[in-house]
C-alpha cells in the first residue's frame, strides 16, 4: 500500500482559507499534523492528531514509520520558510498544496507588486547583519516574531540611519483583528503590534550611496594620530586578493578603524564580518564606523589570536596588523580556514613579510606576494607634485593543493 504525506497550507481564517477538495484530503486522512493554532480550526476531526512541537526529527523518525495517510498543516506557503522543504527531504511521496503566503497578502494589502522585493526571515533568528543585506533595496519584506517585532526593527534601522524607509505593518492577515497600516520609522519604534504580522519596508526617497573605495577621510579615525588606516588604494586592492563572494565569512584581524570589515561587509552582504581590535580607542571609531556605512559586523575587544575561537570559521581574513605573535596567529588561522579559502596580509616591514612569508610555507600555503608603491597628487602653487605613501607588501595565502599524480594528458 502506498502511503500518502500531503503537506497542506492554511490561511489564518482556517478552512475559510481551504479549497473544498483540501478539507475533504483532511476529512479522509488518518493522522493530521500540525501547530495547535492550525490543528485548533478542526475540532471534529476524527483521526490521530499530532502537535508540531519540540524535536522536527523525532517527529519525523515517527512519520517514516507510518503507514496511514498522513496531512501536515502549515501556515501559508509551506515552502516559503515554512515546514515543506524539510520534510519533502525526510519524507517520501510527499506532495505539497500551498495557500497564499502571508507576503502575498501584505503586498496585495498594500495594492502593490512584489516580483521586485527582497525577502528576508527574522523569525527566530538574529538580526545581526540585516543592515547591509537591505541597504539600498527599494522593497524588503520581513517576516517577524515577538521579538524581532516592528518596533525592534524601527529601532535597529534608525541606529544605522534609515530614514529613508517608510512600513507597511500587516497583522492577523485574513485573520480576525485584522490591521494594516503605514508608519514611518519613529511611529513603528512607539507602536504596539499583534505577534502575527509582516513587515514592508518601501524607500521613499535614496539613501547615501558608497562604491567601493570609500574615501580615507570619510572614516572616523584615532586622534592626533590620523592616518592609521588602511589607504583607500591598498585597501581595494587586498579586498580584490580576498576573493570575496556575497555569502562569505571573513575575518578581519587588528581592525582598526575597520575599513577594510566595513568594506568587505559591503560586498559579502550574505554572510558575516567578524573583526577584533586590541585598542580600545580604535574598536570605538570601528563601531561608529559600522553605523555610519550601514555595516551590522561582530567587533570584539582583543589582541589575536586569543579572541578567534568565538568567531566562525572563515572563507577569507584580512590581516592588517598583529601584537606580535605572528607565527602562533597564523598557524591558527591557517587551522581555521575552510577549503579555498584565502588570507591576505599587509605588511610594511621586510621583516614582517620575512616572517610571514616562511610561516605560511611551514603550516602549508603557497604565497604571493605585491609590493604597492603609490603616490597621491597635491597641490602646489597653479601646479601639482605627487606625495609618496608608506610602500606595503601585500601577500595572498592559499593552501598549497595536492600535486596530480597521474600527470597530464600532454605528458
């Protein structure tokens, strides 16, 4: 006898929200799963009901066994962050019957398109980086929980300086209670909201805008002794070295005012920058730093390698600068890496490029080395004259890769 798993999406009106041949499926199965909210808009059914709560696995070790028809309820679109995805991986035969998604009801709510919006979950889980995966977006859609609620999210977007977005606050979609209204951000922060709702985010007018490269002088730095810095040019080229993808995790050790973190964060928008700084001072204009370009990156307070442990392993990390236990860093780092990836590390000195340079042969990875010379014009009188910067060697790291035994075709 085959068995039959239909995992069916309900709207917050209950059978209302069911086509009539999806409550007959429910009426003839045997065992129906589901939330106690969904499972609450079918109390005369007459089968096993089954409450999703606790171990996903467990419950699904349990519905491999079974032989009965089974019918799993879930909210809207069940894959669309929702239960179906997993369990058509766990499960066999299954067939999945979405209802309209809480995202299509806000933006038909809103009466407006929404092929174009971005769409991101806060729904049990952080919000550390939503700043620079929305940044510049027209449209972003969020799906909430109590406590990523609108107004937390009004609080966070107005620490990086988002004025620029209005909301759109839909609660209890097709559900009693149901509101839908526009705020601006401050009148989010103050607002009191229902657990159930989404949330639109609609530019209304462009926000500031930073291509890579941003201007030394645009960052916060330690006073009187400006200048430490990654230069602009030095900088554009080792995050080139980086090899950096959207969903990269990176590293960036001895941070400083964190432009290299803030500019890495910028194209790996997907993924995490972590970054650590032993001065205190310089961790603060970091932070600030982060605000003002939109960055939602981990900075921590300390002197690597000690620090790194709480950081996720890597696909790239920048070093620009060390306390000096430069053979124990990067044998660390070298442990940490994941597969293809990569460390770049500045150096202004032949003995730190010395050093580095036999290190890294001895934990295994190949070297390539660019030593950058650049001069900036400045005025003088109607002409102009060119200002050296402190010459910095760049050097890329990469695991050596296992030579092919067999040789080549062309031997």
């Amino acid at each position: 006898m085959s068995r039959s798993v239909k995992v069916i999406g309900i709207g917050d009106s209950g059978q209302g929200s069911l086509l009539p041949l999806y409550i007959k499926w429910i009426e003839e199965s045997s065992v129906l799963v589901g939330g106690e909210r969904n499972l609450a808009f079918f109390p005369n059914y007459r089968g096993e009901k089954i409450v999703i709560k606790g171990s996903l696995p467990e419950l699904m070790g349990k519905l491999q066994n079974e032989e009965r028809s089974v019918v799993i309820l879930a909210s809207g679109d069940p894959l669309f962050y929702g239960i179906g995805g997993y369990v058509a991986k766990k499960l066999e035969g299954v067939e999945c019957y979405p209802a309209v998604s809480s995202i299509q009801l806000a933006f038909a709510r809103m009466g407006e398109s929404w092929q174009d919006a971005y769409i991101t979950s806060v729904h049990g889980r952080s919000m550390k980086g939503l700043a620079q995966r929305i940044d510049g977006r027209d449209k972003v859609a969020l799906l909430t929980d109590e406590t990523n609620s609108p107004s937390a999210i009004a609080d966070y977007l107005l620490s990086y300086g988002m004025k620029e977005y209005k909301a759109f606050v839909a609660e209890n979609l097709d559900g009693t209670g149901e509101r839908c209204a526009w705020y601006d951000l401050e009148q989010m922060s103050a607002g009191s909201f229902s657990p159930l709702n989404v949330v639109v985010l609609k530019r209304q007018f462009a926000g500031p805008v930073w291509p890579l490269g941003i201007e030394d002088d645009q960052f916060a730095q330690r006073k009187p002794d400006k200048g430490l810095i990654t230069k602009k040019e030095i900088r554009v080229l080792s995050i080139s070295q980086l090899a950096l993808q959207t969903d990269s995790v990176v590293w960036d050790i001895g941070t400083c005012t964190g432009s290299v973190a803030i500019e890495a964060a910028r194209i790996a928008r997907e993924g995490a920058v972590f970054a650590i700084e032993k001065n205190e001072d310089d961790l603060r204009n970091c932070l600030e730093n982060s605000a003002k370009f939109r960055v939602d990156l981990t900075a921590v307070h300390g002197r690597a390698p000690k620090g790194l442990d709480a950081f996720a392993d890597p696909d790239a990390i920048f070093i620009g600068g060390s306390g000096g236990e430069m053979q124990e860093l990067l044998e660390l780092c070298a442990s940490r890496l994941k597969p293809n990836g990569r460390i770049v590390l500045n150096a202004a000195t032949i003995e730190t490029l010395y050093e580095a340079d036999q290190t890294f042969a001895k934990v295994g990875f190949t070297t390539q080395i660019s030593l950058v010379q650049v001069s900036r014009s400045k005025p003088i009188l109607h002409m102009k004259r060119f200002d050296a910067l402190n010459p910095i060697y760049i050097i890329t790291a990469q695991r050596k890769q296992p030579e092919n035994e067999g040789g080549s075709d062309d031997e």
